[in-house]
C-alpha cells in the first residue's frame, strides 16, 4: 500500500470478482470490476472465479443452455488464469491485483485433489474455501434443491451441523488460506429456524477452531447484506466467537458486477468494530509464497 495515498488501509477484498466470460451468473468483465475496485479505494483486490465443476451433473440450468459442458468450464478457467496475469501486470501502478480462485467440494471424494492441482499449475497465489454442496446437492442455487438437501438431511439443525462439518474437513484436506462465507448454511434458513441453535453453534465453533488449527482466515463476505440477511456471513456470534479465538479476519465483496465491488465493506467494517476486531487481514506477495499483513480498521 503506498503511504500518504488516501487511501484507507482497510481498503481490501480477497473474495469477489467474479467476470464475464468466465462465471455464467456474473454481470461485468474483468477490466470493469477491476477499474470498480480503483474508484471505491481499494489497494488490493483479491480476484477469486469460481474453480469448474469436473462433472456434468454439477453444471447449472444456465450454462447448460449456453451449450457449456465441463470443458467449457476447464477452458474458460485456463483463459481466466491468463488473463488475470495479464490484468495484474497491467493494474500494477493502480492496484495490487492477487490472483485467487474460490474452489468447490465437488466431487465429495476427489475435490481435494483436483483443486491443489488447479493452485499449483496455474500458478495461483490462494484459495477460498467455500462449501456450497452438502451431501453433493447445492444449497445456494435453487430452493428446490436445498429442499432436497434439508430433506435428506432430516431437518435444518442436522443440515446445517452436516455443512459446518463439510466445511471442518474441506479445511483440513485443501488447507485453504480464506474460508469462504463461513456461514453460507445460514441463507436458507427461514425466520423460524435459528441458525445459532445449540447442536448447530457447537457444529460452527468445532468447525471454527479447525480453521483456527489450520491459520485460516475468516472472508467477513458482505453478500450477506445484499442477500437480506442483514449483516455480512458471517453473523456477529459467529463474528464475535471466531475473534475471542484469535481468528483473523478479511473482507469479501463477492462481487459478481461492478456495481458489488466494495458493497457493504464500509458496514461490515463498523460490524467488526462493534464486535471488539480492530485489525483486517490482507495478503501480499512475498519471496516466499504469500504473507499476512495486518491493516488497521480504525483509520
Ligand atoms: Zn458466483
Ligand atoms: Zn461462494
């Protein structure tokens, strides 16, 4: 970060940045939310697609009708790689670009592998660990699926302990250096169900001290806002447990349009000023892979 800039030290995101072509559901190409990341401020800006999903089955109704097929997926992720190097040279003098990706949990058995592959021979610089399946049914897509998911469960207290332990043992077995929208689970749960039940926090708090064993660092994703739920994922328990742990934590845009970039950082920063954090993680390139800087969050 250059000093005497103006720019806020808190001025990150690790998680976000997803651009056309290479996300379906994504509304605005690299240059965009990169040329977005300039103008709200931020110094560093973490750019993290989503990894492909090796098998037909996991493909969305989306891509399915844009013709896409795995290797649609595979392709698009190669020119992804390219491009961001590109994208990262180019910014340079403007923005310090790190080259992430948000991998998958799909397929149950083989994830692990598949994704150090993607980080080691595309050379990226880390990962966000995200959980979006459970059982190996999406539970952020479509209602009707998290329907399935919940039934095969048998309810939203084991549902959501089977997500917090598919989070547990995706970050002992890919050693991801951001966890993804921690409490993502929390989404589809309605007004009557809590999602900081008993059995669920205990599921949450093993869950968070795996990820305290195994340095992670904790996305603050401030999709949580634009998806109603009125705070960032994850929520201030959560928050608030995962800091007396000694948990650190970074922001995540997740944006998927230029209009995302920076959305929701300013709010969740006074949440996490609330909740007694005074410090936001970035990373930076070092000699010797990435290193950890701690910003201030109250400048
Ligand atoms: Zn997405
Ligand atoms: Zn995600």
């Amino acid at each position: 970060m250059k000093s005497g800039s103006g720019i806020k030290p808190w001025k990150v995101s690790l998680h976000g940045g997803h651009s056309m072509p290479f996300c379906d559901h994504a509304h605005s190409t690299l240059d965009e939310i990169l040329d977005a990341a300039i103008a709200c401020g931020y110094h560093t800006y973490g750019v993290t697609e989503h990894a492909p999903r090796v098998e037909p089955k996991y493909l969305y109704e989306e891509e399915l009708a844009l013709g896409w097929t795995v290797r649609t997926l595979d392709d698009l992720f190669q020119v992804y790689a390219k491009e961001l190097d590109a994208a990262r040279e180019r910014y340079a003098d403007r923005l310090q670009v790190l080259k992430g990706f948000e991998a998958e949990v799909c397929p149950p058995d083989r994830y692990a592998e598949i994704m150090s592959a993607y980080k080691r021979n595309l050379n990226f610089d880390y990962v966000v660990g995200s959980v979006h399946y459970v059982d190996d049914i999406i539970i952020d897509y479509k209602t009707e699926l998290f329907q399935q998911a919940l039934e095969g469960c048998g309810g939203y207290e084991k549902l959501a302990v089977k997500y917090y332990e598919t989070l547990a043992d995706m970050v002992v077995q890919l050693r991801p250096e951001v966890i993804g929208h921690f409490d993502l689970i929390r989404k589809g749960f309605p007004a009557s169900q809590d999602p900081h039940a008993p059995r669920i926090l205990a599921a949450a708090c093993a869950a968070l001290e795996v990820v305290r064993e195994h340095d992670g660092i904790l996305d603050v994703n401030t999709a949580g806002y634009r998806k109603g739920l009125g705070g960032p994922y994850p929520s201030r328990e959560l928050i608030r447990l995962a800091k007396d742990m000694g948990i650190p934590f970074c922001f995540g845009d997740d944006s998927h349009a230029a209009a995302d970039v920076g959305s929701g950082v300013e709010e969740a920063r006074l949440c996490l000023l609330e909740s007694g954090v005074s410090t936001i993680t970035c990373l930076a390139p070092g000699e010797a892979g990435m290193n950890r800087i701690e910003l201030s969050l109250l400048d």
